[in-house]
C-alpha cells in the first residue's frame, strides 16, 4: 500500500507510547479520544485485566465495534503498563487520523516503528495487513464517536435516531469505500506491474526474434 505524504506527520512519542494522531493534533489537546490498536494482530482493545503475577494485559476485540474509547492521558498508561507495550498503537478517534491509518500506510509505518522500538519482532504471530483483514474489522462498526456530538432534545428523539441512524449507514459506507479505495488501489497497482513486465518481455522476444 502506498504512503501518503501526510502519514508521517500523524506519528507521535508519548514517552515510549507510539502514538498516530490527526496532521492536525497538537500535545495541547489533551482531552482527545483514542482506541489503542494491536497492529501486529489487528485487534482493538476492550479493556484490561490483571494477569496471575499482577501486570496488566490489555484485551482486545477483532473488530472496531468490539473496541473502546480512552482519555489520551488513559490510553497512554494503559499501553505502558501493559505486559506487551511493543504491539499497541493509540489511535486519534478522528476522520483524517482514521483514513491515514487504514488507507495512508499509517498501520504499515506503525508496525515498523513498534518493531524497531522492540528490537527484534514482536511476540505472536503477525496477521497480514490485506483489505480481507481491514474489512473485518469494519464489518460491525457503528458510528463513531465523533459523528455524534450533541445529544437531541426529547421531543426531537424519534427524528433524532432516524438522522443518527443515517448517519451510522453513511459512516459505515464510509469506511467500506476507505478500504475499498485501499484494495483497488493494490489491485491497480499489481495489475499495472503484470502489464509492464507483460510487455517488457514481448519486447524482449522481438528483439531477439529481429537479432537471429
């Protein structure tokens, strides 16, 4: 998958957290929701719970809806704390930070840093990052957090819901066209590749049928 110009700017150190956040985030905006990803598994973290020597492990769910939203200020001490800090990315709950993640190469360059930052490869096995696997995780996804930001009056529930239900549909058709727009992109770029390799060596046996 190709890396958009902009991706490397989203990648941010929280002491030893790796972080993505929107181009536009700045260490100011403290109070900005996040999820914390296992981008070696491609799961999204639930919550947490103690193992039986007492560290934390964070668990986690296989697809976006399964997943919960933290403080940035939580999400960081639950990724330092936990017992496999290397596998964890806390990921701005924000549309372009989204996009950039799953369709930029964010998810890419977050496995590469995290590796580095562990000094050899990570614990358990590494799920493929293949527009199959991204799709899963949307399949089940509701509206997110930052779709929704005002809550309706009462008398204005029924219309309300419907709107949010809406909303929701078109998000989803969203993030399906995001991941989308990632397989084409893949499938355009191999198939383009096969065409030129195709036509290299037709030129190739020309010249060699011209040299006899």
């Amino acid at each position: 998958m190709s890396i958009n110009v902009n991706t490397k700017s989203c990648l941010h150190k929280y002491g030893t957290v790796q972080l993505f956040m929107s181009p536009e985030w700045n260490e100011d905006q403290k109070g900005a929701k996040v999820q914390i990803v296992d981008v070696f598994s491609l799961q999204v973290a639930t919550g947490y719970q103690k193992d039986p020597e007492g560290r934390l492990l964070l668990t986690s769910g296989a697809t976006l809806a399964d997943g919960r939203s933290w403080s940035l200020a939580k999400a960081c001490q639950l990724v330092r704390n936990d017992a496999r800090p290397y596998r964890w990315i806390v990921l701005h709950l924000e549309k372009k930070a989204w996009g950039l993640f799953w369709a930029g190469g964010g998810l890419e360059l977050s496995r590469e840093e995290l590796m580095i930052a562990r000094g050899k490869e990570p614990e358990g096995a590494i799920v493929p990052a293949t527009p199959e696997a991204l799709l899963k995780l949307v399949l089940a996804m509701e509206e997110p957090e930052w779709v929704a930001t005002l809550k309706p009056k009462e008398k204005k529930k029924k219309v309300a819901q419907d709107k949010a239900g809406s909303r929701a549909s078109t998000w989803k058709w969203v993030a399906f066209a995001t991941i989308a727009w990632a397989l084409l992109s893949t499938a355009t770029t191999g198939f383009l590749a096969f065409k030129l390799q195709e036509q290299s060596n037709q030129l190739n046996q020309i010249l060699y049928e011209i040299k006899k």
